[in-house]
C-alpha cells in the first residue's frame, strides 16, 4: 500500500526487490536472503526487512529505503527486536523441528 491508501499495482515487485540479495543455487533455486523476504501481510504482497541490514550492507539498506520512499509505500517497525522472528514462528519452527 502507497501512504495514500492506495494498491501498489506493481507486479512482481516484492520477489524483484528482494532478488537483488538472492542467491542462486546450483539448481537453479532462488534462495532468499536472511535480510529480505517476500511475503503477504494482510493479504497485500510486501517485504520483510531485517534492520540489521543497514549494519551488515548499508548500500543496500540505503536501495531499499530508496525505493520506499520514491514509491511511498507504508512501512512500519517490526513486531521483534534484534532480528529475531515473531515469538509465534519462533514457536512454530520448534514444532515442526521436533
């Protein structure tokens, strides 16, 4: 969503932006990095940032701000601190591991 309210309309736009620290495997499998992931909140396509990567890769920390910005999209804080995941994935993954 735009700060406007409106859809961001642009296809594709979250799996694009965070390609661009993505690597491929052998396989020709795209392996999202750590610091950016595509997902849906709310049903809207969006981007899940870690905010260490402004620590760890500040030029492309400063790509993705920009693109924010020139497109004025909404973003907000994350829901957990220090890069860790939401208590309830935490939880769930521990589930599934065993």
């Amino acid at each position: 969503m735009t700060e406007s309210g409106e859809l961001f309309d642009v296809p594709n736009w979250p799996e694009r932006l965070c390609g661009m620290l993505a690597d491929q495997a052998k396989d020709n499998r795209l392996s999202y990095s750590g610091y950016l992931k595509p997902v849906h909140i709310n049903g809207f396509p969006s981007v899940v940032m870690l905010t260490s990567l402004a620590k760890d890769d500040p030029a492309s920390y400063s790509i993705v701000k920009q693109f924010v910005a020139e497109n004025r999209l909404r973003s907000r804080p994350g829901r957990s601190g220090a890069g860790e995941p939401p208590a309830l994935l935490k939880d769930r993954r521990n589930y599934i591991k065993g």
